[in-house]
C-alpha cells in the first residue's frame, strides 16, 4: 500500500503526530481532520440547527393531555 505523500514538512509532521496519538493511518488522520474542520464550519445559527434536527427527527404529534394541577397532586400524592 503506498503512503500518503506531504509536501509541506510542517503540515506532513501534524498528520504524522494526529496518527500516532489516534492510532490510525496518516490518510486516516487527514480524513479525520477535514471531517472535523467541515463539520466545524456550519455556518448556520442554533435556531436554524434546531429547526432542521426537529425536521428530520419529528416529535411525537400526541404528547397526551396537558398536565395539570391534578396530575402534580396525584404525581405528589398530595390530596389538596
């Protein structure tokens, strides 16, 4: 299998070290980096980033009925 090849001396000595303290190929350690820094660089605000979690994972439409001060009572036991 042939190594993955650096010009850059500085750049190739980081691959090198990211690889030996993951334990991984120096290809690898390159992958893992460019997975880090893109997905590092979503732009988009949380609202946004919340907004497009709840698309793709929906809640329940039915949560049941609406707690109220009788569910607290008998969740408490509290006969007031």
């Amino acid at each position: 299998m042939a190594s993955l090849y650096v010009k850059d001396a500085n750049v190739n000595e980081m691959a090198e070290e990211l690889a030996r303290q993951r334990g991984i190929t120096k290809t690898a350690a390159v992958r893992l980096a460019l997975v880090n820094e893109l997905r590092g660089n979503d732009r988009r605000t949380a609202r946004e980033k919340i907004d497009d979690f709840l698309k793709r994972n929906p809640p329940p439409a039915d949560f049941g009925p609406a707690p109220d001060k009788a569910f607290y009572d008998k969740l408490w036991d509290d006969a007031d």
